[in-house]
C-alpha cells in the first residue's frame, strides 16, 4: 500500500463522515431538538 492509496481512502472516509454528519443533521427526527438548543442564547434566567 502506497501513500497515494492511503490518502484516497482517508478522503473516501472524510467523505462518507461528512455525508454521515449531513444525513443525521436534516433527520425530521431531529427537528425538536435543534430547535430547542437554537432558542438556548436568547433564553434569560
């Protein structure tokens, strides 16, 4: 295994994280709690 294959498989795994990453943030699922933690900076105590 030469460094130009371990690079391309690290950037194939930076990418599938990034697409990974992506999916889980527009899950429907998730819409309650990210608007909830969206409203936490203007929330007063």
């Amino acid at each position: 295994m030469d460094i130009n294959t371990l690079r391309i498989v690290a950037t194939l795994a930076c990418f599938a994280t990034f697409i990974g990453i992506l999916g889980w943030t527009f899950l429907r699922r998730n819409r309650a709690g990210f608007e909830e933690a969206a409203q936490i900076p203007f929330q007063q105590d």
